[in-house]
C-alpha cells in the first residue's frame, strides 16, 4: 500500500536526475570538433594507406570521442532510467488495480460480516433472553419443590411419635420450618453489549477514497496515481446459451424459529433476509430483531432439497427475487422480495441448472429429462421447450 508509489516515486526522481544532467550537457557542450567528421572521416580516409591522411583522420576521430563518449554515456543513463521508469510504471499501475480489487472485496466482506454479525447478535439476544425466563421458571419450580419436599418429610416423621404432646410441638415446627433453597440459586450472568463492527466509509473508485488513499499521501505529486478502476461487470454475452448468475460460497446454520431446530439456508436479497426449509416447505423473512415472519408452505420438492447457493438457484440482476428449481423437484420457488410474496410452477423433474438471462430464468434440464423451462418474472409465465434425445448429456 506505501512500497508501490514509493518505488515509483525513486525511479522517477532517478529519471530526471539523469535526463535533467543529459539536457544540461546538450545544451552547453562544444562540438565544434565534430566538423571535421564530414571531411575527415570518410570511408576513403577510413581506409587510406597514406600516413598524412591517416594521421589527420585519426586526429579527427579523438577529437571526436572526446565530444561524443561522455555526451553517450549521458544519454544511456537518461534513457536507461526512462526505461526503468516506465517499466516500474506500468507494475505500480497493474499493483494500484489489484490494491483496489482487493480492498473492494475486503469492503464488501467486511460490510456483509458486519451485517451478519448484527442480525445473529440480535437473534442470540431474543434467544439468550427467552432461555433465561425459562430457567427461572425452573429455579422457582425447584425451590418450591424442595419447600415442600422437607415440609412433608417433616410431618411423615410425626407418625411415628407416641407422644400426643410431642405430636404437636411437631407439627407447629413442621409448619414454621425455615427450609434454605440457597444452592438452588441461578447466577444470571449480564448479557454483553453487543461488538461494534465499522464497515469501510468508502469503496475504490469514491472521491472521499482515491483523496485519503491517493491524493492525500506524500508521494503523490511525485507519483501520481493512475485512473481508479471501477468494479467489474459482467459483459454482454452474444452467445445464446444462458450464463449463470454466481453466487457466493455455499453455507448453512442452524436457526429455531418456533421451537424446533432445523437446517435452513439464509440468503440476502434487496427486500432483506429469507431462510428456506431444508425441504423447502417453509420460507420465513428475518427480522434483525431475531423474529421471523412465515412466507409459505407445501412444496413439492421429491427426494431433493433446496440450497439458494448452488447452481439450481440464481437471482434477477437486482437481487429482487430468488428462482430455485432443485434437483427432482416438480415445481420452482419464486421468492420475489418487493412484495415477501413466494409463488411456484411447475417444472421438468430433473433439473441440473438455473440461469437468469435477458430478463428470464431458465432451467437447464439433466439427461435424464427432455424438457428447458424458462419463466418470465415479469408476467409470471413458464413455457416448456422439447429436447432432442441426446441433447444436454451432462
């Protein structure tokens, strides 16, 4: 982050040194003595054998050398460093884009780590605190179970006394007896403040980022950084074959959203966070607060399962809706975030991809089946193409 303008900025200062040094010299130096060069060094003289003509020749050639070796070597070292300069330049700039891919990336993380720990710590919190009223619904339970344990003890023992005078100086202690419950008590410990996590204020490519990386460092003047380069996008394909949308590494966690425990797969649109079933039979959304809110139910997934991560899933390019079609599934979950609202259509039974082109989801099929199925978000229409029989075999 400091060694790359660093650098640059030696190599430059090193090339104008030499170029200022070899200007200096060009611009003061005396070549009167190379006159005698258009005279006197001709191939016929080169070559002579007469000894006068040699001898003024080589006259010629001294006086020459005397002028040209040390304009030369300026030169070479002007030119030289010019050619360090700008090899050092374009590693710096190719450097300055991988610095900015990356520190883009570390933003990006760092904001989604900073949400995700967010939503977690407050679903923990609602958790943490339902946990403890439970418990201590318990310790009274327990406590009032040992009070009373001690007390019927007490009274039992009194059967067994003959004495009717100490029969009753029994029972009134057994009614005034002072039961401890003390080793029953809980320690409640004080539930931390929540972690602060700052995401980054800015990105690559924002004027308030390239001024405090950039403009602002020592080295700047000297070494000026290239043009920012901004994110990536995906090009338009001309290729008819559908491109798939990436998404990012699978995961999974365990959340209890109604007293059961269940995998659930969360995945984040535009509209918020949505946690499908493991069998897709459920869709809830996340509130930060750790509640959720149930979206639908009854899907007819088969044998498979549903994973929004995979390659049988894919968003619209806004992450507005999420299009899942798993593997030997005889309807699609449609998840569409402006409205929380979850709809389904039918499918082929064996499906390997989804994509999400030109403004429609496509459903590549498995050899195993003979159909493509694309789906228009827009009129929330599905049409069924036919396949050749050794088409798709994958």
């Amino acid at each position: 982050r400091i060694w790359r303008p660093q650098r640059r900025d030696r190599k430059k200062k090193t090339k104008t040194l030499a170029c200022s040094a070899y200007d200096r010299h060009r611009a003061v130096a005396d070549v009167s003595a190379l006159s005698c060069v258009s005279i006197q060094m001709t191939a016929t003289k080169i070559k002579t054998d007469d000894e006068t003509v040699k001898r003024v020749m080589e006259d010629c050639l001294t006086r020459t050398m005397q002028v040209l070796q040390p304009f030369h070597e300026k030169h070479w070292r002007c030119k030289n460093s010019t050619d360090i300069f700008q090899t050092t330049k374009v590693d710096c700039d190719k450097k300055q884009r991988d610095f900015e891919r990356a520190f883009r990336k570390y933003a990006e993380t760092l904001k989604e780590t900073c949400d995700r720990y967010s939503l977690h710590w407050g679903s923990a919190f609602g958790e943490l605190n339902k946990t403890y009223e439970r418990v201590r619904q318990s310790e009274k339970v327990r406590k009032a179970d040992h009070r009373i344990s001690r007390h019927v003890s007490c009274v039992i023992r009194i059967f067994a006394d003959d004495n009717a005078n100490m029969k009753e100086n029994e029972l009134e202690r057994c009614k005034t007896l002072n039961v401890s419950t003390q080793h029953f008590n809980i320690n409640y410990h004080k539930i931390p403040a929540a972690g602060t996590c700052h995401p980054e204020p800015d990105i690559p490519c924002d004027s308030s980022w390239f001024k405090r990386e950039y403009v602002d460092q020592n080295w700047f003047t000297e070494a000026p950084a290239a043009g920012c380069t901004p994110a990536m996008t995906q090009p338009p394909t001309s290729s008819p074959t559908p491109k798939p949308e990436n998404m990012n590494a699978s995961r999974i966690v365990e959340v209890d959203l109604g007293g059961t425990p269940v995998f659930r797969w969360p995945v984040a649109l535009a509209g918020g966070l949505y946690d499908i079933s493991y069998l897709g039979s459920e869709v809830h959304k996340i509130s930060m607060e750790g509640s959720s809110k149930q979206l639908a139910t009854s899907f007819k997934t088969a044998k498979s399962h549903f994973h929004p991560y995979s390659e049988r899933c894919a968003t619209d390019a806004n992450k507005d809706i999420l299009f899942c079609a798993p593997w030997q599934a005889k309807e699609a979950l449609i998840l569409d975030s402006r409205t929380d609202t979850v709809e389904k259509t039918k499918t082929a039974y064996y499906n390997d991809k989804v994509f999400y082109e030109a403004g429609k989801f496509v459903v590549m099929p498995h050899r195993s089946s003979r159909e493509v199925v694309i789906y228009d978000p827009v009129t929330k229409s599905s049409v069924k193409l036919g396949v050749p029989k050794n088409y798709l075999m994958m």
